[in-house]
C-alpha cells in the first residue's frame, strides 16, 4: 500500500503542476492524456518514477529516518503485488519510450545504409566495365574459346556450309539471346550482392535493438517470473492477486510484441524488401546502354564477316600434328 500511495503521490504532481501552469496562462484549459505525456515528460521525472517503481531498494526508505524497511523484499515481483495499474502505466510509459528512441535509431541506421548502399554502386560501376570489356572479348578476340559448349558444337557441325544470311539470322536470333542471357546473369548476380548486404545488416540491427529492450533488467526479471509462473501446478489458479498481475503482463506484452512486428513490417515493406530505387534507374540505364552496344556490336561482327574467325581458328588446330 505505501507504494500505491507513493505511485499515486508522485502521478498527482502532474495534475496539480498543470493546475498551476493553467492559472498563470489565463485559466486556458491543456489537456493532456496519458499517451501524449510520455512524449514530454522531462528526463529527470522519468528517472524518479522508475527509480521509485522498479527499484524496491529505494522504495522501502523510510519517510521519517531513512532508513531501509526489512519488510520490504528484494525480489521485484514481490515489491510490485498490490500496485497493478500504477505500475503498469510506468511499464506503459517505458515502453513508449522505447519506442520513440527507436524511431530516432532507425533514422539513423536508414542514413547509414543509404551510404552503403552508395558504396556498392560506385562499385557495381566499375565491374560493369569489366563485364562490358569481356563482353567484346568474346565475341571477337576469344569468340572459338569463349563459345558456351553446348553452342560450341552444334554450330560448328551445322554452321560448316551457311552462307552471310544464315549467319545473319543466327547472330541477331539465337547470339542475340546468348549475349541477353550473359547480362541478365550478371545482374542477378549484383542484386544478390546487394541483399545479402542489406537483408544480413537489417537483420542484426533490428535483433539487436529488441533485444535491449527484452534484457532489460526489470524487463528480463518479469518475463522469467511469469514464464516460470506458468509452468505451476493448477493450484496457481487460485490466487487472485498472481493471476491478476499474470492476465496484465499477457496484455501488455502481446501489445507489445503486435505494435513490434507492426513497426517492422511497415519498415520492411517501405525501406527493406522493396526495390531500391536507384537500382531500378541504374539497372534500367545499363540494360539500354547494353542493347545499343549489342545492335552495333552485332552489325560490325556482321560487316566485318567474324565467323569466319571461328572456322579458320577450327581447321588450324585440326591441321596441327
């Protein structure tokens, strides 16, 4: 019961401190409800009430002599029997702390991957280079060597007697394809870079920040006592005063753990899974400057009659001893 008073002292303060604020701004009525007050509540206020609430060593003080009250337990649970819904407005107010400074974390962490993000490109540029450089290699200087096997074969067995036409009809077909195909692998093979980095950093960050939450150490002590409180016989049942703190910890925590998967999937779903968009731009821009280089590229190998590097480098290693 002291603690229910001293709750309820310190709680009144509020009350009578806007009383007073009210009179000194001309009698304007401010009304504040519970959620809106944790946002403003002053540092130092907050310390008091969990210092007073969560802390039993602090609670037991003697008024008069300052002196520890024995009777009081050191187990917290104990401590908070008899003081339901004051305690569970801190707890509430703790949590929508938490919440709040989380929010300023994530600004953080977003900041913080755009420039990663930012990096990767910068370097996905510079391997686009080389994919392009390899590209024209292929198909000219190591065209023979280069060519997938399972091309490789049937082309040189068919390709033995097509006239330019023929040769046209494959390059714009079927090389067209293969040369498609080579982009599309690389990437894929980008983006995959990409969310590994982004999905393997999001999911150490977005544990690490519950988890602070959930080993708080009153927060941690709480949990325990009710799990372990659940594993009693059916005897437990009886008491009233348990169940009634229990059915309050299964709200509050439910609550909690609905409005965390909430917030993360809004996170996610925004900011996380969806495509970035710069990617999309980037990738955009690379597939058109691929397409350009490969309709030129393929009216120069055409012009220039490159096949026929593909045969004479053929008959030379069958006419080598």
């Amino acid at each position: 019961m002291e603690l229910r008073k001293s709750v309820k002292n310190i709680l009144s303060l509020f009350s009578s401190s806007s009383s007073v604020t009210t009179k000194k701004r001309n009698n304007t009525r401010i009304n504040v409800n519970m959620k809106s007050l944790v946002s403003c509540l002053p540092m130092t206020i907050i310390v008091v009430l969990f210092t007073l609430i969560l802390n039993p060593s602090y609670a037991s003080i003697n008024e008069e002599t300052n002196k520890r009250d024995d009777s009081v337990p050191y187990n917290l649970m104990e401590f908070w029997k008899g003081a339901v819904e004051e305690t569970e407005v801190l707890k509430n107010f703790a949590w929508n702390n938490w919440l709040m400074r989380l929010e300023a974390d994530w600004e953080k962490y977003n900041n913080s991957m755009k420039e990663k993000k930012k990096v990767w490109l910068n370097e996905a540029e510079n391997e686009w280079t080389q994919f392009m450089k390899s590209m024209e290699n292929k198909w000219t200087i190591n065209f023979n060597e280069n060519m997938d096997e399972e091309l490789k074969s049937p082309v040189t067995s068919k390709s033995s007697t097509w006239n330019e036409n023929e040769w046209k009809e494959w390059i714009q077909t079927k090389g067209k394809k293969i040369m498609d195909a080579d982009l599309q692998k690389w990437i894929k093979e980008k983006e995959t870079s990409l969310d590994l980095i982004i999905i393997t950093e999001w999911v150490h960050w977005k544990n690490n920040k519950i988890m602070t939450w959930l080993l708080s150490d009153w927060k941690n002590e709480e949990d325990n006592y009710w799990a372990q409180w659940e594993n009693f016989k059916w005897s437990k049942w009886f008491n009233v005063e348990d169940r009634k703190h229990w059915l309050k910890w299964k709200e509050r925590i439910t609550k909690e753990g609905e409005q965390w998967t909430n917030w993360l999937h809004l996170k996610e779903n925004v900011y996380i899974f969806s495509e970035w968009n710069r990617w999309s731009e980037w990738k955009n821009e690379k597939t058109n400057m691929f397409n350009k280089w490969a309709d030129s590229f393929i009216n120069k190998w055409i012009n220039e009659k490159k096949w026929k590097t593909l045969f004479n480098k053929e008959n030379d290693s069958i006419s080598q001893p």
